[in-house]
C-alpha cells in the first residue's frame, strides 16, 4: 500500500480512500498498526478541524433517526458530515450487531455525508478503540461535522467525551423515573441534553421531561468550560424534524464561547494527553500478552486459581521481572 498517496487521496476528500484509510487503522495486524501510524503522520499537519459532536443515549431513544434528520440539515446547509456510528459487537464473530448504516438510508445517499459503522469489539464506554484514529482521518478529509454515535449509556460511556468537543445526551419522555433513569456522572459529563419524541401525544410528557432535566442540571456544580445557561436541556422531535435548528444553533453558540475563552484549545490539548497515555497502557498490555511473558502469566495465573499466592503478588512478580523495578502504590 501506498502509503503517501493514500494521504493524498484522503486529503482531497475522495470517500473511498477514507473508508480504506479507517479499515487500516481498525486492524490490529501489526503491519497494519505501522502503516496507520505512518498515515496518520503524513496527515497531521493538514491544520483541519471540524466540530466533533459526541451523542448518546438510552436504548431506543432514537438515536439514529435523530443523527439522520440532523446530518441532513447539516448537508441541507452545505456542510459535509461524517457519523461514525459504533455498534456492539457479536461475542461470537466480533462484528456489528445493529447495522446502522441501513438505518439511516436517506443519509447514506447524501453525496456530503459519510457513514462509517464500526464494531465496539467489546471495549468499555462503547467506543471502539481506534475511533479516535478515525476521527483524525475524517477531519484530515475535510469534514465540518463529525458524529460520533456510542451503544447505550453505561458506566463506562463517558470515554466518548475524551475524543468530541461537544457531547449530547438523547433521551426519551415516558421513560419511568427519568431523573433516576440516566447515571449522574454521563449528565455531569453532557453538554446538551436533547429531549426526543417531542410530538404527537409525547410532546407534553417531553416538555415536563425536559423541564426536570433542566432543574436537575441546576443543581449541578458549575464547570468552567461552561457559560450561563449550560450545560441546558432542549426537547426535539427527530421524526417531525423541529428543534433541531435551535439545538444547533445552542452547539454553535457553546463552542464559540469555548473557542473565545481558550477552553476549546485545552480541551482537545487535555484529551491528547489522555489518549497517549491510553495508547502507553494498552502498549504495556500487549506487551504482557507476548511470549515469553505469555507463559510466565499464565504459570502464576494458575498458581493464583489455585490459592498459592495472591492476585497483587503476582502481578508485582510478573511487573518486576519484565520491567526491571518494583511497581509503586
């Protein structure tokens, strides 16, 4: 593979470079793995940014349906939108389970947007491990709105907010206790809460959902990435496509207000610090999944099963062996 010319393929926005240019960055061949590092250099300095908007949400919200109606206003405006929608993964074969590039059929057709589905291959926070990489490549290609779209909310979830500028939170009316159904530290994490399926006989039931999200992100410690107002709750209706104008015009005006103060800058500074730190730790992992680290793990991972010495024992005699110092508290 050409390695430079696919660089300049991407950089000249043809879609099909990019979507080899992803597969090449979700392989974990380790001739892959180089070839991808090298690409991603070659694009660094491309100096493109686009809006990265992170979204999640409760299973059946409408996530999709959201992200297609909201990715055609975007492309009705002559802005280029990319989804990178991560599904869960089959505990069998590793691949996608929902598809969700056929559920956003008029979307997949518009010549200014791309889908790219990826399988989480079971890593926390639904965020598969390389959509990071993908981002970088989607904005190397010259897109103004990148969508990241994760499994469901979990414990984990809120990774997605380590790799986008903005993060949404979807959620449905009608859902039981809402306030009880949403774990504190995603609404900590949330930047807009959109209220969906505000119409029909759900629009009222969506306004009084929308209004105890907004007493309950009041009551919420202030953080200085925020101006007055945010993080705020608004209530749309993706089917009937009202609201989403307003919603993107609050995301504007936040990310304006970032961008002015500084706080854009140290937040994408802040999250590439995290990610190489992640990038040094799963590095170690792999490195201890190697022979002959290998079969020194499995030999005291069968002494622990058997009792004979204890789980952090272990782990400091694998550690200090391989790594040549004892591993501190």
């Amino acid at each position: 593979m050409d390695i430079g010319d696919l660089a300049t393929r991407i950089l000249n926005g043809e879609r099909r470079a990019l979507a080899r240019a992803i597969t090449l960055v979700e392989s974990g061949r380790a001739d892959h793995r180089a070839q991808a590092r090298d690409l991603l250099e070659k694009l660094r300095g491309a100096g493109r940014e686009a809006l990265r908007i992170g979204l999640s949400g409760t299973p059946g919200v409408g996530k999709s349906t959201f992200i297609e109606a909201f990715g055609m206003m975007l492309t009705a405006q002559g802005l280029k939108v990319a989804v990178l929608a991560v599904d869960p993964s089959s505990a069998r074969s590793g691949g996608s389970i929902l598809g969700d590039k056929t559920r956003m059929e008029r979307l997949s057709r518009d010549p200014n947007a791309f889908i790219r589905p990826s399988p989480s291959q079971s890593h926390l926070g639904g965020v598969a491990r390389r959509t990071r990489e993908a981002v970088d490549l989607c904005e190397a290609a010259g897109f103004d709105a990148i969508l990241i779209e994760t499994v469901g909310v979990g414990q984990s979830e809120t990774v997605v907010a380590e790799m986008s500028d903005l993060f949404l939170l979807l959620l449905a009316p009608a859902g039981g206790d809402e306030l009880q159904g949403v774990k504190r530290g995603i609404m900590e994490t949330a930047d807009i809460i959109l209220v969906n399926k505000a119409d029909g006989e759900l629009k009222a039931t969506a306004t009084r959902t929308c209004a105890d999200y907004a007493g309950a992100l009041r009551l919420l410690r202030k953080r200085p990435q925020d101006p007055e107002g945010f993080p705020k709750a608004l209530t749309v209706s993706a089917l009937e496509e009202n609201g989403l104008q307003k919603a993107w015009e609050e995301m504007q005006a936040l990310t304006s207000w970032r961008r002015e103060t500084g706080h854009f800058v140290a937040r994408r500074a802040a999250q590439a610090r995290h990610w190489f730190e992640a990038e040094v730790r799963e590095g170690l992992l792999a490195r201890l999944r190697r022979e002959p680290v290998k079969g020194a793990m499995a030999a005291l991972a069968r002494q622990v099963e058997a009792g004979e010495v204890s789980a952090a024992a272990a782990a400091e005699e694998l550690l200090e062996t391989y790594l040549g110092e004892t591993p501190g508290p």
